[in-house]
C-alpha cells in the first residue's frame, strides 16, 4: 500500500523545513521527486542527498509568486516525464506585526505567496491533469486556519483561504479523477519557528498546550503527504487533514 513509484510529483517550498520532509517522504515512497525553491544551491543539495540513497529527484529553482515562471515549470516536468501525478504546493511565509503597524504591502506579499501561489500552481497542475484524468494535488493549511493568535493577520487570512480553496478545487476537479486536499500542520520544529522555539516562554506554552508534549517533527509531515498522494487515498477529497499532536482537540 502507498507505493507511488512510476509517479511523479513537484513538491514546492521543498529546500527545507515540511516541504523537505514532503519531499524525501514522498521519494521513499517511489516517487521521481522535483523539488522547487529559489535557492537553486540548496535544491541540488537536496537532491544529492536523495541520491546518496537511491532515490529519484531532481531541482528546479524559481519563484512561486513568479507565475509565468511557474507555469512555465509544470509544464516542463510534464514534457519531460510524460506525466505529473502529484503537485504538492507548500512554499509559504510568515510576517508578524500588530495590525496597526502592519503594512499593506507586507499583507499581500504573504497572500501571494501563501494563497495565490498555491492557486496558480493548482490551476497549473489541472491543465495536466484533467486530460490524463488522473492526479493528487496537496496544498499546505495551517491550523492557524482554525485557531487564531495576534500578530499574524496575513498568515491566518492566507490559511483560512487556502482550506476554502481545498473544497472548492476538490469539488471542481473530482469528476476529472483529480483529488485535492490540504495539510493542517500544528507547531513543527523547522526553520520558520526558530524564533519561537528560542524564546523560552513560548515554547513552553506550546509543549503545555500541545496535548503530546512537543513540537512535531519534521519527519512526521511526510507520512500524511504520501497517503493522501496514493492510490489508496482516492475516495479523501476536499478535507483538511491536521496534524498537531491533538493541539486543536483540546481546551
């Protein structure tokens, strides 16, 4: 069960942090990997380190708020492969201020990395999938969506919109044999909360609040990306699908 091997699946945001995790995850299931960051140099290290252990991959460095160049992307791979089975969107950004010091520009620079990104690369990889009927389309959400904290207006209203989207898309491209669902991740140890794991308050309140005791690990992503990329997840359409060591069911 879960083998994806013959597939191929574009994982953004995948240099570090949950997409890192999505990817490898995904290429240990037998998926041919392309992994997509701006940073091209951090992406062939990746992809080496895939290599060193047998699995397939390969880098493609671009900006996702960049839509000719994402467009342009996806369509690549599909030339290339002869086929795009899986595209995982979960570049993603955070900014954090108070409302009243918030500034417009920084609000939608998160939007369009955060919301827009993720439905351009979704219309993208429809304009592969729908003739092939087939495909499984994976779109990072936040329990931020369901729970909010002060400070990140931005990053919430992104998230909120990006579970809509998931039912809307679901619905839209399931007569085409096309799943889409998202990932809700609780508080995860990675790169982007390297400064709320500094700060000693903080990551208390979150192992007190986290009914598991933890921050998730990173490794622990991957696993939910696979299922819901496989053949066997092809009845799960338009969910949100959490992953926070409970945090979200507890008082």
């Amino acid at each position: 069960m879960f083998d994806l091997s013959g597939k191929v699946a574009l994982v953004t945001g995948a240099s570090r942090g949950l997409g890192w995790a999505m990817a490898r995850s995904l290429a240990q299931a037998g998926a041919h990997v392309v992994l997509n960051a701006r940073d091209g140099a951090a992406l062939q290290a990746r992809v080496d380190e895939l290599g060193a252990l047998g699995l397939k991959a390969e880098a493609a460095a671009c900006d996702v708020t960049d839509e000719a160049a994402m467009a342009a992307l996806v369509a690549g791979v599909a030339q290339r492969h002869g086929r795009l089975d899986i595209g995982v969107a979960n570049a993603g950004i955070q900014h954090r201020k108070p409302i009243t010091e918030f500034d417009t520009a920084d609000f939608r620079r998160v939007l369009d990395t955060n919301l827009t990104a993720v439905w351009v690369l979704a219309r993208e990889c429809a304009r592969v999938m729908i003739p092939a009927r087939r495909g499984r389309i994976v779109v990072t959400g936040s329990i931020s969506a369901l729970l909010a904290r002060p400070t990140i207006s931005a990053y919430i209203a992104s998230k909120g919109a990006v579970h809509a989207l998931t039912r809307e898309l679901a619905m839209e491209m399931a007569p085409h044999g096309i799943t889409v669902n998202a990932i809700a991740p609780g508080y995860f140890a990675t790169e982007m909360n390297t400064t709320l794991m500094g700060n000693a308050e903080f990551n208390d309140w979150v192992c007190r609040r986290t009914p598991a005791g933890r921050w998730g690990r990173p490794e622990e992503i991957g696993p939910p990306v696979v299922f819901l990329a496989s053949d066997e997840a092809s009845f799960v359409n338009g969910h949100v699908l959490v992953v926070d060591g409970a945090f979200t069911a507890a008082m």
